[in-house]
C-alpha cells in the first residue's frame, strides 16, 4: 500500500519512533529481476515485457521507487515480518544502495529530500496468528477423493495451474477418473474462493473453459464467495490441499489445510516452502512441486500413502500448525521484538 513513506513524516513531525509488521513488500527485488529480464508476470505483463522501451522505462520508475522505499523503511526503529521470505526480501531492501541517487540528492534541488536514516538493516520473524480452532476438530479419518483449492480468484493465486497439475494427474493415473458409468469412485478438484469483482468472475469463467479445453470439466468444481461453515465442511471431507502461488509470501490457507487435516501440495517457494509444510519431529508434513508434472506425482503420492502413514501425516501436519502458528506463539515474538524498549525514546 505504501504506507512506508508517511514513516519520515511522522518520524520528523510527531518525533516517533516507527515500527512496522511487514506481510508484503511494496516492491521487491524479484520484481525488478523480471522486469529487467522482461519476463511476463502478473506484475509484468505481456505490453511491457514485449516492449524495450516500456521495460526499460518501468525499470527506471522501480530504480527511483526502490531507492525511497528503501530509505523510508530504514527510517523504522524495529521492523517485524511474517515469513522468511518476506525477510529475504525486507533485509534486501534495508541493505539496498545507489550511488548515482545518492550522489543526485547532494545537489540543491533534491537536498531537501536528503534524510538521516536509523541505520536498520534487518527485520525479525514473527509468524501470523492463525485462528485454527474449528478446523482442528475436524477428523483426520474417512476422508474423500477431494483435492481442495482455497484461494481467492486473483491473478497471482495461479489456479490455472491448479488445473493443468490435475489434468496431468488424471492422464498419467487415469484409475482416478473413477471405474463407474456415473463417475463414482473418481476423484474431484474442489475450487473454492471468493470473487471480489467483474475481473475475477472473468477469471473463473476461463478457468472453467480451461477445465473443458482439457477435457477434465466432469472432475473439477466451482464454489464461489461461499460462506465459512461451508468452506469448513469441503475441508473435513478433503484429502489434499493445493496451493500452485509462486512465492507466496506466507500462505495461511495452507495453514488452515494442515489444521484441517488436508495434506498439502503446494509450490516450492515462498512462506509454504521454508516456513509451513516443512518437516516436524524429522518427518514431512506435506509435499512441494513446481509444475503441472511434479504437481501431478505429489498428488499421486499423496493419495497413495498406506492409512498409517496418511493418518501419521495428518497429525503431524496438524499438531505443526496448531504448535507454530498459535495467537500465543504471535504475541511471543511480538513482544521478543523489543518494540515496548522505544515507547519512551526520541519523544
């Protein structure tokens, strides 16, 4: 949102030290790696990535607004965010430098602008509370061939992948298409999300003639803006939960599926790669993939585990995500940030 640069305004005016919970950069140094490299993204599209003159503009206006996001969020006298990558990305932005700016900013026109900064230049972890109560007492037993997506139909959610992962699961297993005339036996993709407005109803309308192109429309659902009581009950009948965002800055739905009980299958990258599906007591809670084909082999594995070793899986899955994202662990790190230190200083 760019909150960030009020912080030398009220740091200057209201003498104040400023501390701030991260979730999500402004911009980050991925964005300009693709921007420089014009790879289409849904931060880049393809009008600026198939064009020279637009990237190497859009470069330019990522240059400046790097180098004074940067300096205002060094302005912060402690900085917390909710993930390792958000982190990795932060503490990149802390150490962030440009000497042709810096030297620019000596002249009179834009000595103004020209600000002593606290010097900060790392941010400390402290993981999102993650209200898990209802969905860990769901049972982890008698289970159905549901894989269950729950995300809101944006662009960067990437369900399309979802889609394709599970058009290849189905072509290279095709026993889970069911043995029966009425499809019974077959296993389902449930898409379930909320659409905000006439852009994401657009996306789930491609996303369901994707399903036909594919020839898959018969196993996949669409539930949209669907109320809590019935997102949690797909979530006790579900038996794997994908998540296909590249670099998901946290990822609190796949929280919800391993508090639920559903095995995740998510990307490898991001919150869900180095802080969520990661290994409790030296085993696996969940598996990770990159494209449609390795989605496709971690749902199979998923859906082929004997009943001890899924049950064995759930539980941990389960007892990981209750124990590390706990509303006690939060406000443990919270107030291990040593923010109460600076509620009398500079004042």
């Amino acid at each position: 949102m760019g909150y960030a640069f009020t912080f030398h305004v009220v740091s200057f005016l209201g003498r104040i030290p400023i501390g701030a919970y991260v979730h999500y950069p402004t911009i980050s140094t991925d964005m300009l790696a693709r921007v420089k490299s014009r790879k289409k993204w849904h931060t880049n599209t393809d009008t600026v990535s198939s064009s020279t003159v637009l990237s190497k503009g859009k470069l330019l206006y990522y240059r400046i607004f790097m180098y004074y996001y940067a300096r205002s969020l060094r302005t912060a006298r402690f900085l917390m965010v909710n993930s390792s990558w958000t982190k990795n990305h932060v503490d990149a932005i802390l150490q962030h430098s440009d000497p042709f700016l810096d030297h620019l900013h000596a002249l009179p026109p834009l000595l103004f602008l020209r600000t002593h900064n606290a010097g900060l230049t790392s941010a400390q972890i402290v993981y999102p509370p993650c209200d898990t109560r209802e969905m860990a007492k769901l049972t982890l037993e008698n289970r159905d061939l549901i894989v269950m997506s729950v995300a809101q139909f944006r662009p960067e959610k990437d369900h399309a992948a979802q889609v394709k992962a599970f058009e290849r699961l189905l072509t290279l297993h095709p026993k889970y298409k069911g043995s029966g005339s009425d499809g019974s036996g077959s296993i389902q993709l449930v898409l379930l999300g909320g659409s905000r407005n006439a852009e994401d109803a657009a996306r789930v309308a491609g996303l369901r003639q994707l399903a036909e192109d594919l020839g898959v429309e018969a196993h996949v659902r669409f539930i949209v803006n669907a109320p809590y009581p019935d997102m949690l009950k797909w979530l006790s009948k579900a038996s794997i939960g994908m998540n296909t965002m590249v670099d998901e800055h946290f990822g609190i739905n796949v929280v919800e599926y391993m508090a639920a009980g559903v095995i995740p299958v998510v990307h490898a990258s991001g919150g869900p790669l180095k802080d969520i599906v990661v290994p409790f007591n030296g085993e696996p809670t969940g598996y990770h993939a990159e494209t449609p084909e390795t989605f496709a082999e971690a749902l199979h594995a998923a859906l082929t585990l004997s009943p001890a070793e899924d049950l064995a899986m759930r539980r941990r899955a389960r007892t990981w995500a209750i124990k590390r994202f706990s509303e006690e662990e939060f406000e443990r790190g919270w107030h291990a940030s040593g923010w109460r230190r600076w509620l009398y200083r500079d004042r």
